[in-house]
C-alpha cells in the first residue's frame, strides 16, 4: 500500500541512468509495460500534424487577431495540443536552459542524489512519479522545482552545479511565466469569455502556481517494451513543452492513433491540462499523451506547468453552462486535492478527469 502521507518512496530507488550505463541488455521486469500499453500504434500520417499557432498574430490587425483566435480554439477542441512560434521568449536563454541541465544530469550519481526528491513535495531529483508500491515504472529520470509563487520555493533544492544553473532557471521562468500570461488571455478570449477570466480563475498574479520538471529519458536497450513516460493527461492548467530538437519521442494521442511530435525549431509545445477542460466546461479538452523510450540517443525536455493556485476551488466557468450545455463537473475541487491522484497512483490515461465528470452528461469524446 502507499504511504497515506507520502513521505517515503515504497521501495528503493534506482536511477533509469544507472541501469542505462550498466550495459545491460534487457529491461527490468518493473519497466514492462503491459502489451495494451506498450509503444505500438504510431502513425505518421502527414495529414496528423500537431498544429502550428503564430503568436505574432495574438496583437496584429483586427483581422488576422480573429484568424489566431480561431485557430486556438480549434487547436484546443480538435487537438488539446498546439505548437507557438514567435512567443518572444529569448532564444539565448532556451540554449542556457537546455545546456545547464543536460549538464546536470551527466554530474556523477553522488552530488545528483544530494537532492533526492519525496512524493510529499517531489522537489528535486527523482526517478518515479507515483507512490504505489510494486507499480510498473517508467523509463526516466527527472528534476522537479517549485517556481511560482515564489514563497513555495525550497531554495535549498536549486542545484548549486552547474554554476549557472540557478540563474539561468529563474531568468526562463520568469519569461515563461509571461507566455503562459499571454496564452491565458488568449484561451479566454477564444472561449468567448473576458480576456483575463482564466488568469483570474487561476489566482491572479499573486496566485498562479508554475512548476517545471526537467526530463532525462536515458538510452534504452529494449524501447519497444516501456515508456519513457506512460499515457497520461496533465491534471494541471496547461504544460509549455521545451522539447528536443534532436530525438523525437513525445506521442499525442489522435483517435485510436498515436502521433509522434514533429518539433518546430524554437516552439514551445503547450497542452491543454484538466484543470482547463475543468473550466471550459469541456469545450477545451486535455488529451492523452506519452513519452517513447529510445534505443539509441539519449533525450532531453522540460516541461512547464502553469497551474490555479492550489486552494481555489475549480469549476466551469457559469457563462459556458446552460440549458443546452448544463455543467460537465458539478463539484467544484481544488488542484491540490485533484493532484493527488497523480501523486499516489502516477500517470494514469485520463481516469481521473473522467472520474468527475458529471453522471448525467458524458465526457467530451476524444
């Protein structure tokens, strides 16, 4: 059983790295996904492309800012996934982001386990995502922090090394919590509501929760067993993906498809959370999506969550409910309750979304 608490991982943990490196030549039984589960499925059909939205067009002529509107509401009804270009975020800072933490994750296991992480905060270095114990895990490695606000921040979990790893995290930080302050009011705006409804409903200024996790998804001897990441929706607000321009591996799922990312030089991926479709009253939907083990390159992301506070209570928004759109989750609840979910059982498909929705009204289909 799970810690009740969550102040202790159930078992030892053994760095994905450390397996890695041993040169072994089979995945450990732990690591095997059930065959429903495992990397199968794929498509590359050219006509199931992630799209592509300019954010350039977000403050343009009136017509083309109707244009990008539209586009998002597609993107989040159609897809629940959506690649931004031109967001302004400094590309010198992208390059400092990714090169810092790569270089992390290559320090010797010793000062990585310095910051060893607990499911009661996952701040910190960490190699599995839920507590239940004897759980099928994934084939990753990861860093977690707290970033916003800054009164959640454990200082003492920054890295000290590479020196320039904790300046250069606050600087990205800062620059995306802007995008995602953008990319509120657009959401807003696409769904017809005031331009900073879902910035309020999030907490405001002062409110909004932000946190990132840095992935390392190591070399794999057997990729077509596991997942670097199993299928999942994120039960926050929504996820700004910095992805790896070198090695595919995230997977959106279409239908009865899966579709492998395509990634944009300089895009940041963002995907539609719970918590949204929470207050869209489904009309924005979160969707499945996984990471792939790779047999023969290492790779890299980090993941961005802008999230509600954690103690406001979440709902649709009242002028998306009515006679012929009644309220899809009747009961309100809180992202730190919601998220516990994810924090005892790990990545669990969209069971926990489902699990709220209405009895009367079923969930927006995929």
């Amino acid at each position: 059983m799970a810690s009740s608490n969550l102040l202790e991982w159930p078992e030892a943990i053994v760095p994905v790295q450390t397996l890695s490196g041993s040169g072994m030549s089979t995945v450990p039984q732990k690591y095997i996904k059930p065959p429903s589960e495992r990397p199968s499925g794929s498509t590359n059909d050219p006509n199931l492309r992630i799209p592509v939205i300019d954010l350039a067009c977000f403050s343009n002529a009136p017509d083309h800012h109707q244009a990008f509107l539209e586009a998002v509401a597609d993107a989040c009804k159609d897809w629940g996934f959506f690649q931004v270009v031109n967001h302004d975020v400094d590309i010198e800072v992208v390059k400092r982001m990714r090169g810092a933490w790569r270089e992390f994750f290559d320090l010797p296991m010793e000062e990585k386990k310095v910051y060893a992480n607990l499911p009661v905060t996952y701040e910190g270095y960490g190699s599995r995502l839920g507590v239940e114990k004897e759980a099928i895990l994934d084939w990753s490695d990861y860093y977690f922090l707290n970033l916003f606000p800054r009164d959640i921040r454990n200082l003492d979990k920054w890295p000290k090394i590479p020196t320039d790893l904790r300046e250069t995290t606050e600087k990205y930080a800062c620059q995306l919590i802007s995008l995602c302050q953008v990319l509120l009011k657009a959401m807003s705006s696409s769904l017809g509501l005031e331009e900073d409804y879902l910035h309020s409903a999030f907490g405001g200024s002062d409110g909004i929760s932000a946190t990132m996790r840095a992935n390392y998804y190591p070399r794999c001897p057997q990729p077509e067993l596991t997942l670097g990441l199993s299928s999942h929706s994120d039960p926050g607000g929504f996820t700004l993906l910095l992805t790896d321009d070198n090695v595919e591996g995230t997977q959106v799922r279409k239908g009865d498809s899966w579709v492998t990312v395509q990634p944009v030089p300089g895009s940041f991926l963002v995907n539609i959370g719970d918590q949204i479709q929470i207050l869209s009253n489904g009309r924005y939907r979160s969707v499945e999506h996984r990471a792939l083990a790779n047999a023969d390159k290492d790779r890299h992301t980090v993941a961005f969550f802008c999230n509600p506070r954690g103690d406001l209570p979440i709902a649709p928004a009242s002028e998306l409910v009515g006679p012929e759109s009644p309220a899809l989750y009747q009961k309100a609840i809180t992202f730190n309750d919601y998220r516990k979910c994810m924090r005892t059982k790990g990545p669990t498909g969209r069971k926990q979304v489902q699990s709220i929705s209405s009895a009367m009204q079923p969930e927006p289909a995929a």
